[in-house]
C-alpha cells in the first residue's frame, strides 16, 4: 500500500477535529441559558440570590398591625410607639429582642421574643469606651442622676430607666432624680453626694 | 518591626487563613519545569545546538511527564474541583488564569503531537514485532499508518521543527501567564510587578535545566552508562547564564521597591526582614543562589571534568531546583503574609495530611518521575540505550 | 490503492470536514442565540436603580450590633466575616488597630498605657464596598462573580469554583472563602432584602444610623445627598477602584 507519506498526519488530524468538535457540543451543552455575554454572568443567579430566606424583618416588621393586637397585647404598642418617639428612636427591636425569624416563622409565633433586662445589653451601647463619640451618651458615675444616687456601673439601669424611653419622664420623677436635676442644673459640674445632702 | 507605624500586628479578620498555600506553590513549580524541559529540548530542535541533540527526545518526554501532573495541584486547591470544567465553558478572559483550561490542553496536545511524531518509528517497528492486545495497542499509537518512509520521516521532521519552534513561545505563555496572574494583582505589594512573567519564565527555565541535569545523572548512574561530558558542560553554561538573568531580575525588583521607598516597600521591607527573613535571604538568596552562582561559574570558567564536573553539575543543579521552589514558596506565601490593612502581619500554617498539606505536595511532585520510569519501561528515551533503531524501516510491506 | 478510493475517500473527508465546521459554528452560537430568543432581559428590568452605601465614621460607637445582625441573616460561619468593625487608636508613636472577633461582641477598653498616649481614637465600620471598577470582577476566571445592574457586587453560588483568585485581588480584604459552602463569599448588601424594599440588615440595626444605604438616583436619598456634598472619602483611593462605600469623617490613617 503507498500512502502518501502525509497520510499519518491526515489521520491525526482528523482525530483532532473530532476531538474538537465534540468539545464544542459538550461546551455548548453547558454554558447556563441565562448566560450573559456581555457582562459575563449567569442572569439567573439574581433570582436564586433573591430566594434567600429573611431572618431580621426591621421595625416595619412590628409595628404590631396583625401580631400583637390581636392577642390584646397592648403593652407592646405602647412600647412600640414610645420607642418611635422617644430618645431611642433610632434603635431596632431586634437590636434587643433578637432577630423575627427566631421568633416568628411562616407568619405565626414559634418563640417568645428574647426578653433581656441584664445591664450587659445596655453597656453594649452605652458603656463608657475611649473610642466612642465623645457626643454620645456613655453611662458615667459621675453625671448628675448617677451620682446623686450612687449608681454603680454594674447596678441594673432597668431599675430606673425604660429601654423603650430611657429618659421618660414619669419614671426619673417617681424617683425624685428630675427635681434634683432641676436645682443643680444641667450644665454644673456635678457636686459630691455628701456636700449636696447638708 | 511592623509595618507603616503600627504598635501592634494588625491583619483584617478574614485575613486569618492563608487561601493559596502549598498546591498554589507547586502548580507553577511543576508547569515550570514543563516550560524548561521543553525549551531544553527546543535547543536542540530549534536552535540545532548539536550538544542536546542526546538529550533532546528525554528532555520532552520529561516535560510530557510533568505535563501530565500540572492541573492536579489545582484540583487539589478549587473548593469546587467538580466545576473545573467551568474554566472550558466560560472563560472570563479579562482573568488571566481563564486562559489555563485551553492553553494548558493545547499545550499538552502539542507535546503528545511532538512525542507521537519523534517516536513513531519505533511505535510502529513495535506494532510489527508484537502480537495480541500489546500489539493492538503499539497499532493503535501508530494511527494505523504502519509503514515510515523517507519522505514521510522528512515531513515528520518538518512538522517537528515547526511544532517545537511554535511550541517555544506557546510553553512561555503556559508559564508567563501564571507570572501575569501574580503580578497583576494590585492588591498585593510583593507580587505587584511587571516583571513577575518574566521573573516566572527564566526561573522556570532554571529549574528545567537543572532538573534534567538531575534525572540524566540519576538514568545514567543507574543503568550504568557513560555520561556525555560535553553535553554536560554546556548545559550548565546555559544554566549559568540563564539563572544569572533570572537572579538579577529577581534582585532588580526589589532594589526598585526599596530605592522608591513608596508603599510598596513600606510593606515589603518588613516583610523581607522580619517573616521572610529565614525563606528568603537565608535560604532562598543566600544559600540556594549564590553557591550555585558561583559553582556554576567556575564550571563555566575553569571547566573541570569528569567525576568532579559531575559532581559540581549535580550539587549546582540540586540547589537551584530548591531555589526555584524556595521561590515559588516565598512568592505564593510570602505575598500573602502581608495583611492588606497595611498594618502586620498574618501567619502561614504548615499542614501534613490535609488537603493542601505536605503529603499530597510531596506524592504529586514524585509522581511524573514514576510515570516516567514506567515509560522507560516501554520506550526508549535517552538516544544509546540498546532498543533504539538507527535506520528508518523500508516501506513496502508483505503484500 | 485506486485513484478511484483515493478520490471518494478525499471527497469522504472534505465532506466530514465541512461537516464538522457547521456543526461547529451551531454549537458555538446555540447558547447567545437561545439567550437572545428569552426575551425577558432582566438588566432591562432593574435598570434606574445606582445603589451605594454611606458610612459615619463620626457615629459609630463599635457596639457590634451590624456584625451580629449580618452574621444572623447570612448565615456567616464564626471566624468569617462579611463585615467587621476596627477601632483606630493615634498615638504619637503610631498608631494601634485591632478588631477583636471583628468586633461582633463589642469592644473592652484600651489598657490605660495606650489610653494616656491617645490623640485620637474611632470606630471604623468595613464593609464590600461593591465597587464600579472592582478587581475582584476582573480577576474571576469563570464569571462567577460580576456587577448586577443596580450596582450589587456579586457571587453566583451555583458556579463559583473556589478558587480564591478575588479574595487576592481585593484590595480591601473582604472576601473570603465560606469554610462550608467552599466558595467565595462577602457582603452583598443584603441583595435579598434590598431586592424586596428593604435596607441591608447592618443598616437597619444600626443604633446610631452610622451606615447608610439608598439609590443614587434618587435626590432625596442620604447617600445622594452625602454625594452631592463632596465631603466624602473612600478607602484606598489609589487603587482607583470606584468604590461605592462613601465614608463621612475618615481619618488619614485608616487604610
């Protein structure tokens, strides 16, 4: 038999279009159906990305409308309400009471919301660090309702302040702590206890 | 001492674990050596330099079985390894690694072409010689073409010539392109560099050279065969002179970083004196470039011979096979080592059986010397073994 | 052999090959072709929105609440972190950053050596920072990672290889790979919640509204406004990455 003597090379190359070809059909096979050129990604990843599972809903999420009115719970709108107007109106529910989907799942209740009266979740915010904005409110022995009561860093703020409105006014009253403040005044530095009580 | 005035080690959190460890280490050692082997064998091919025309056909043979190992680091490395195949299907090819899957396939497909086209000789002499599945096989290699005339050995030749001389740039850019991958990368101080595909090639071309010089002396000792001195001398004088470029491309780099004294080196002078320290001027600069520097040099200048050219050849090329891979490693690791917050610090972990740990490093870079051993079980690869037919077969058959 | 065989296995071939190349070329444009014919451009359909995020540097008190609240609603495995907070302290010596845990659990106090030495001393809140010009996007072999329409920087879980080319390439450290998903993970500015009229979880817990986040096609958003007033820096600028994180009273030493 006289091949040519390229007929070797023939015969690879003609192994390598059908090593190529079948390439092709797998590649195309598999590139995702949504893929976009242009900007190079698989288009529906954004839907896939968007199914992810909400586990903090935000205050929207209990302003109460549903939830709570139902079961007569009224105290918590008044919380709710206080919060909203009040100094801590800034904060989540969920930045005490841990995040909804711990406490809701499906639109019912599987758990009661994370109730926390320990003054290690105040001093998370509150606690007095260098580091912090020096107009920021940090718990300080030395200011006026503080001092003239002898409040420790580690006395339960929940025993006179309302985390809903830690400044409410009836509450500091009841203790006496505003008529204090009234006849020091706000802007004195604030005398020891023993010269005050004379 | 810490970088930019820091008072304490600083890295940003998730700077903690180090991504890129040993596997990233070995890919661009083991495509290195790839890159040299063949370029080793292009001397011959190419630039006709009549000394490697013996070592030329062993030299591709290496550079296939190290071929073979390359992408194993890397699948070792991918925390998704059974999506690999996404780098075939969608290449993003503003990403310079995107260019791996089909360079490194073409790649190899060009080497099993050079190696099937110098070896089909004897491929089909075998197919003649042997019965049965053995000789089902050896027809197989042979594409059913089973006679080697003349002319057809001159068109072996010249697509030969033509794919070692194409196969040149396109084992460069196999290689470069992970130099690329590295210093483009703006983020990282130390790898950062123009120069780093540059830097890659020549080291890579080094640590062929020397580990052939390494296995041949290895083969020739076992087998009990006389060593071709000639051809010896000269491949360390091509090693010199290449590992003198790359040293001074790898100097080059940092005295810029340091005489600019900008950001860069803010960093990297840290760096290099505190935990690099030991990696890379101990080890690396010290100990593994200037010796072999200077044996090679006196190889090249006072040429000795015999044992004590062997024994320099060897010593040279075992400690610039470490360079290279101390250079991988302090390039790899040591970039990493720098925390992007500019202010420390964070720590390599050695690891032993885990998946990017020693063992597996160490098993898949001895793997292409089994596989070659194996295939001198079956082929012929350094020119005066016995088995080698000298003459081409005639080209009428039986019928 | 005849001229004859010669001849139709010559044709045989040619006809292989013409054949093969068509089939080629449809395998090749089958995909854009059957994307092109779905009609329904999503790009289209989310075009208008140029979302970008705002952070006080002034506010931030590093109570750690945003890392807590973004581990909560990411899943984020414990070691990881899609954000964290670092606190700066100056001192005439240099300067003293850590993040301890990424600050999740707030901060304890400087030791009083470092305290009395302080010039200055702040919280800094990072984040992605999903920038226009992002390396991370350049650098990703497969496409798994690209730049949504209305700005998100993100991940595409289903095709991510792992091979933590963009947690190198990010300038900022904010990548990384989940040690349970094996694939490149960061913020996403809660493109979940976002894509449903929500604010990302760290913005909505934030007690002192020290990050922001809105669409700067909208005049009356914050961060329109925070861009509008040019007083805003970002981190890193040399890298000229774009970055769509506007910080508001960002010392000099921060990096």
């Amino acid at each position: 038999m006289n091949g040519s003597p390229r007929s070797h090379i023939y015969r690879l190359l003609v192994l390598l279009v059908i090593i190529g070809a079948g390439f092709a059909a797998v590649r195309s096979l598999a590139i995702p159906d949504s893929w976009d050129n242009e900007k190079f990604y698989r288009v529906d990843s954004l839907d896939d990305l968007s199914l992810q599972p909400l586990r903090i809903g935000g205050n929207e999420a209990c302003a109460g409308a549903g939830c709570h009115d139902s079961q007569g719970l009224a105290k918590h709108e008044e919380r709710f309400n206080a919060l909203a107007k009040g100094s801590h109106s800034g904060l989540a529910c969920e930045n005490c009471h841990g995040p909804l989907s711990d406490h809701v799942s499906d639109g019912r209740r599987v758990a009661s919301a994370l109730i926390n009266r320990e003054n290690t979740l105040c001093l998370g915010c509150h606690g007095p660090l260098l580091s912090r904005p020096k107009d920021f409110p940090q718990f300080n022995a030395e200011n006026t309702g503080h001092w003239y009561f002898d409040v420790e860093i580690t006395a339960p703020c929940r025993d006179c302040h309302d985390p809903h409105e830690p400044r409410h006014r009836a509450a500091l009253r009841d203790m006496g702590a505003l008529e204090v403040e009234s006849e020091i005044g706000a802007t004195e530095q604030p005398h020891a206890a023993s010269e005050v009580a004379q | 001492m810490l970088p930019n005035e820091s008072l304490v080690n600083y890295f940003f959190p998730n700077e903690a674990e180090i991504h890129w460890s040993l596997m990233i280490v070995i890919y661009p050692y083991i495509t290195g050596l790839v890159a040299g082997a063949f370029v080793v064998s292009s001397l011959y091919h190419v630039f006709r330099i009549k000394a490697f025309e013996n070592i030329a056909r062993f030299a591709l043979v290496s550079a296939f079985c190290f071929g073979l190992f390359a992408a194993v680091p890397l699948l070792f490395h991918l925390g998704q390894p059974l999506r690999a195949f996404n780098i075939f299907f969608t290449p993003h090819t503003t990403s310079a690694m995107s260019v791996f899957g089909y360079v490194y396939s073409s790649y190899m497909i060009l080497l099993m072409i050079e190696l099937w086209l110098v070896y089909r000789e004897y491929f089909i002499q075998k197919a003649r010689e042997t019965q049965g599945m053995p000789g089902m096989i050896w027809k197989i290699l042979t594409l059913g073409v089973m006679d080697y005339t003349p002319e057809a050995a001159r068109v072996d030749h010249k697509v030969t010539t033509f794919l070692a001389a194409i196969g040149i740039p396109w084992a460069c850019f196999l290689h470069g392109y992970v130099g690329f991958i590295f210093g483009s990368v703006k983020a990282n101080a130390w790898w950062a560099t123009p120069l780093q595909p540059i830097i890659f090639l020549l080291s890579a071309i080094v640590s062929g050279i020397a580990m052939l010089m390494l296995m041949y002396a290895f083969i020739r000792w076992r087998t009990r065969q006389a060593y071709d001195f000639p051809m010896i001398q000269k491949l360390m004088v091509f090693l010199w002179g290449f590992f003198i470029i790359d040293f001074f491309l790898e100097g080059l780099e940092i005295v810029y970083a340091a005489y600019e004294h900008g950001h860069h080196w803010s960093v990297i002078g840290p760096l290099l004196s505190g935990p690099l320290y030991d990696s890379y001027v101990i080890g690396q600069v010290l100990i593994l470039s200037v010796v072999p520097f200077l044996i090679l040099g006196y190889i090249t200048i006072f040429k000795p011979w015999g044992k004590g050219l062997l024994y320099l050849a060897n010593l040279a090329s075992l400690l610039l096979v470490l360079q290279v891979l101390f250079m991988r490693f302090n390039v790899v690791v040591g970039g990493q080592l720098i925390s992007k917050s500019d202010r420390g610090f964070t720590e390599f972990h050695w690891e032993f059986l885990a998946r990017e740990g020693v063992v597996p490093a160490v098993i898949i870079l001895s793997a292409p010397f089994v596989v070659f051993y194996i295939l001198t079980r079956f082929i012929p690869i350094l020119e005066d073994e016995p088995e080698t037919q000298q003459r081409p077969i005639a080209g009428t058959d039986n019928a | 052999m005849t001229t004859q065989t010669s001849n139709a296995r010559r044709v045989f071939l040619q006809k292989l090959l013409a054949g093969g190349a068509a089939a080629g070329m449809f395998m090749v444009y089958r995909q854009p072709v059957v994307a092109a014919l779905k009609g329904a451009d999503k790009t289209a359909q989310a075009a208008g929105h140029d979302y970008a995020f705002v952070v006080d540097v002034n506010r931030c008190i590093g109570c750690g609440q945003c890392v807590r609240a973004c581990s909560i609603e990411n899943d984020v495995p414990e070691g990881q972190y899609r954000t964290w907070i670092e606190r700066y302290v100056v001192t005439p010596d240099g300067v003293h950053v850590d993040s301890p845990q990424g600050g999740m659990y707030g901060f304890d106090e400087v030791d009083e050596g470092l305290a009395g030495e302080a010039i200055n001393t702040f919280f800094v809140p990072k984040l992605c920072n999903h920038c226009a010009e992002a390396p991370c996007i350049q650098v990703c072999p497969v496409g798994a990672t690209y730049r949504s329409p209305e700005g998100f920087v993100l991940v595409d879980p289903e095709h991510c290889i792992g091979c933590s080319y963009c947690v190198q390439a990010c300038p900022y450290g904010v990548r990384f790979i989940n040690k349970y998903k094996h694939i490149a993970d960061k913020c996403t500015w809660c493109y979940h919640r976002v894509s449903q009229g929500k604010l990302p979880a760290c913005v909505t817990v934030c007690p002192t509204q020290a990050r922001m986040f809105g669409d700067l096609n909208d005049p009356d958003s914050q961060v329109a406004r925070v861009r509008e007033a040019d007083n805003w820096d970002v981190l890193k600028p040399e890298a000229h990455t774009e970055s769509m994180c506007l910080y508001l009273g960002l010392p000099r030493v921060v990096v």
